[in-house]
C-alpha cells in the first residue's frame, strides 16, 4: 500500500515534477476513484507564505470552474504526517496525452484537427473569461488531448482574476516565452485577449510542427514575440483557417477577436462532428495485422513439386487486366486515332490553301484552323498571357485606423469593395452604438477573407469593469497530465529591464 494522504487519498506514482512541487496519481479510498493530486515543495527557497497563497489562490479560481475543457479540482488541503505540512491540491485526472507530446513524437496536426483543438479550447477559455478568469500559461503542456478525441486545458498555476492578490513583485514577466503575448513580453498585464494570442500560436505550432517565435534564449524568443512577424502559413492550410490564425495573434490586443466565443464559432465553422484532432495511432494497425496472419494461409496450397520442371519452358502468365487497365488502353487507343483524324484534317486543309493560291480566306473557320498549323509563325508574347491570367489577386490591404468610427454598414461597404467577406460581432462599449470598434484581421488580407467588425452596443447597467491591475508571478508548469508542474525553465520568462 502506498502513502496515505490524510488518511484518505493512496499515493502512487509521480506523473509530473518541477520547480513548484509534483503530481501523483492517487486514488480517493472513500469514493474509490482516481485522482491526481499536485503537491506543493515548501522550504525550497521562496516565501512559503507566497507560495502557499498562490497555490490556495489556483485551487480556488479553477475550482470555480466546471467545463468539460478544464480539468476539475475536487479538494485542498494541507498534509498533516508531513513537519511542513504540505499543502495540496485534489484534482481530476485526465487520461490522455499532453499536445506537446503528440507534436514531439507525430509532427504537425492536419489543418481540420487543428481547427477542431482550436475550437474545444477556445470553448473551454470562454467559460474561464466569463469568470473573470486568465489562464495566462496556455501552451501545448497544458493541453492533453483525451482518447475520446476531446482537448483538455488543465494547470491554472498563474492563473489571474480580478479578485487575485498579487504573489509576485511588479515587473516580473510570467508566463512562458514561446507562447506568451506581446503585451506579456512587455510587462504589460494580461487581458482574456492574451489568452486568445496564446491560443493562435500554439495552433501555428500544431499546423506547422515548429514553435514560431522560438530562439536560443528566453530574452531572445521575448523579443521575437515583440518585434517580429507570424511566419506566413502555405498556402495548403484551407483560407479561413490561415485568416482566423492571423487575427489571434496580431500584435495589438484590439486587434484581436473580442472573445473566445467568436474564436470557438469561426473555429467549429471549420470542422464536422466527426473529425478527430489527431488520427489514432492504432488506426493502421489491424490492416498490417491482417496481412501478416492472412499471407501464410494464401500460400498453403502450392503447386505440385512436379510442375516446377514445366515452369522454365512456359510463358509468364500475367494477372489478367483490372477494368481500369483496360479502360486505360481503349482510351489511348482511341487518343491515337484522333491525333491522327487531326493530322489528316490539317493536310487537307494546308492541301486546299496550296490549291486555292495566295487569297486570303474569308472564312473564319479557316483562319481558327490553319492557326494550329505548324507553318504558323506565333507572336511570343502570346504564350505568357495564360499563365499571367492564371495567377491569383494580390493581397488587399485593411486599414483598420480608417474603418474604426464608423457605422457598420459603411465599414461593410468599403471592405466589400475590397472583395472582402464581413462578419458581425457585437459588444458593449462607450462608443456609440453601431460604430465599429474593432477590426481583425487588419494590415494584408489574402482576397476573399473574412473580416470581423467588432460593433459599439449600449450597455446595460452594471457594475464596474474589474481593474486590469495583474499580479505577476512565477511560472509553476504543474506537469500535462494533470495540471500539475512541468519544466520550471519552461514556464518562467525573461525579466523585464
């Protein structure tokens, strides 16, 4: 029997460790189910007051929280056998595979999975936001991807809401750099639109298999994150997909969808039930398994020993012809005979002009004829013109600073006319009501895309909007399979000069 947490809770394995504490898998003995449960390490150099605040504060915020995108916290508590009593958490233990392990080990996502994690964990995010709650560390270790094909976002270790105290000393930069927002990279706080950045470069990660802005430094990637652009996506990620990725993670939060409900709309768009995030593993399995086990039974009844002497002075015998080799040779067969009905069409006709002396012809069907003649003498400049014709419309350009202000219809309008797709989303705001207040994505636009504008609605009466003030602390990567500790190098940023 392992150790009994409080007389209640068996210890068995560690399935995360990192700088903060770890996570074992456990069993709850009077409900008689499994659990994960994250151990806090005190003594280890931080203010145990500090920590022992943050971590109540993350029971407490995703406790509050009941999706079935976020993993749920069922208890805390402190360890009682242990001198430092320990604190800990009771949490939900989801079985599945952290996303960035499924990146490591399979390489990029197809694009409609990528848009179905898009949308299950901007869902998820959605509910978060509408409490209040920033997760402020979405990354691909805190996303496990379940059997059942369902994303999970699990460890709210520095998650922020408006009741949150501050942990950590002002000006420290929390989060990890990779994924982290630029307003994050700033010292700036994080707003639920940080999160959505987060959410759109971890999808350019699952598309392409390669984290964008990742550098040889923290400070570096930081950086990156500030100063340098989305390397664009290829052109075989579907439109409307490359269009919502651009928007997610523009560089001014304002230009980012207003919600992660927009997100998780546009997303679904993109998808059908019955796609999966990632293709089973085992999905290729039981074909290969098949040919293993049939092949011997396919080559039980082998000709008698007495046949072989025969078998040199025979022809080969060929596997008669499929249907499609069949239809193959009739449609060449018949490809031969009209190259040469053409051929004798254009002697007679070249025979005709020789005849007829140098008039030139009346008939137009003539000129059409001969102009596929070999004594033609084409202009160059008419090869090109296809290919020239054939190539797609530039980029269109979306000035946001000249759309915010107005009304919705003449913001339609004027993207319209760009060749532009609209979409409407509402919010409240102090602007007047119909005016548009948002625009993404903005800047070059691929022809054809959708373009959101955000539109000013009156606001009901209502309290205050909660104070942006954000604590900032260190990063705790709680460990992917069950929202606990990860690499502790992963989660912490650079500090801010």
């Amino acid at each position: 029997m392992g150790t009994l947490l409080n007389g209640r809770y068996e210890l068995g394995e560690a399935i995360g460790t990192g700088g903060m504490g770890r996570v074992h898998r456990a069993t709850d003995t009077r409900l008689g189910r499994s659990v994960a449960i994250k151990i806090l390490r005190v003594g280890g150099g931080e203010d145990d007051t500090t920590a022992r605040a943050r971590f109540k504060a993350e029971a407490t915020l995703a406790g509050s929280l009941h999706h079935p995108g976020i993993a749920q916290v069922y208890d805390v508590g402190e360890d009682e056998s242990s001198p430092e009593h320990e604190p800990f958490i009771v949490m939900q233990l989801i079985e599945g595979t952290p996303l960035s392990r499924l990146l490591a080990e399979r390489g990029a996502i197809p694009a409609d999975g990528v848009a179905k994690l898009v949308g299950q964990v901007a869902d998820a995010l959605e509910t978060a936001h509408l409490a209040g709650i920033v997760h402020r560390d979405l990354k691909p270790s805190n996303i496990v991807v379940t059997p059942q094909g369902r994303a999970v976002l699990v460890d709210f270790g520095i998650a922020w809401s408006a009741g949150s105290e501050p942990l950590t000393a002002t000006g420290s930069i929390i989060g990890t750099a990779e994924y982290f927002s630029p307003e994050q990279a700033a010292g700036r706080p994080a707003t639920a639109r940080s999160d959505l950045y987060s959410l759109g470069i971890v999808a350019y990660h699952c598309l392409t298999g390669v984290s964008p802005f990742r550098r040889d430094t923290a400070v570096a990637t930081a950086m990156a994150q500030l100063t340098t652009d989305l390397p664009p996506l290829d052109d075989s990620v579907p439109a409307a997909l490359r269009t919502l990725i651009t928007s997610l993670t523009q560089k001014e939060p304002d230009d980012r969808p207003s919600s992660a409900a927009i997100v998780a709309s546009l997303a679904n768009a993109e998808t059908s039930p019955a796609t999966q995030i990632v293709p089973p593993v085992t999905s290729a399995i039981p074909p290969a398994a098949q040919a293993t086990t049939v092949q011997p039974a396919a080559a039980a009844p082998p000709p008698p020993p007495t046949a072989a002497p025969t078998a040199p002075v025979a022809p080969p015998v060929l596997p008669p012809p499929s249907g499609a080799d069949e239809r193959e040779r009739r449609s060449s067969h018949w490809i031969v005979l009209a190259v040469i009905a053409v051929l004798l069409v254009l002697a007679a006709v070249l025979g005709a002009q020789a005849l007829g002396g140098d008039d030139d012809p009346a008939d137009p069907g003539s000129t059409t004829a001969t102009s596929d003649s070999p004594t033609d003498d084409p202009t160059p400049s008419e090869t090109p013109e296809p290919t020239q014709s054939s190539e797609e419309p530039d980029d269109v350009t979306v000035d946001r600073n000249s759309l915010i202000g107005l009304t919705y219809d003449d913001a339609a309008d004027q993207l319209k006319q760009l060749g532009l797709s609209v979409r409407r989303e509402e919010e409240t705001s102090p602007a007047p009501a119909g005016t548009v207040t948002g625009v993404s994505p903005s800047g070059s636009v691929e022809p054809g895309s959708t373009v959101i504008l955000t539109v000013a609605k009156e606001a009901p009466e209502t309290t205050a909007p909660p104070s942006e003030t954000t604590p900032t602390e260190p990063a705790d990567d709680a460990g992917p399979a069950a929202g606990g500790p990860g690499d502790k190098k992963d989660d912490k940023g650079p500090k801010k000069p």
